[in-house]
C-alpha cells in the first residue's frame, strides 16, 4: 500500500495514482496536508506536461 513520503501516512492506490510524481514519491497527504495545497500542485503538474 503507497504511503505519504512527509508523514509515513498511508494513501489509496487511486490517491497515489493522481498525486504521486514521476517517481511515485507522493510528497503530501490529506493527512499532512490541507487539500487546497494538493489541488495547487495537481494543477502545477498539469501545466507542466
């Protein structure tokens, strides 16, 4: 199961297919993180593909 590189958090294989990097490293969590934050990096990842 994927879990969260800042907290040790574990995270849904779905969560870590959307917000995991290139790498699979998932660099936030709910859990570790407010979900406007996760939003503002899922949109910066769609400008840079």
């Amino acid at each position: 199961m994927p879990k969260c590189d800042h907290c040790g958090a574990h995270v849904s294989e779905r969560f870590a297919r959307v917000f995991a990097d290139e790498y699979g490293h998932i660099r936030a969590c709910p859990a570790c993180s407010a979900n406007a934050g996760i939003a503002e990096v899922a949109k910066e990842r769609a400008q840079q593909v």
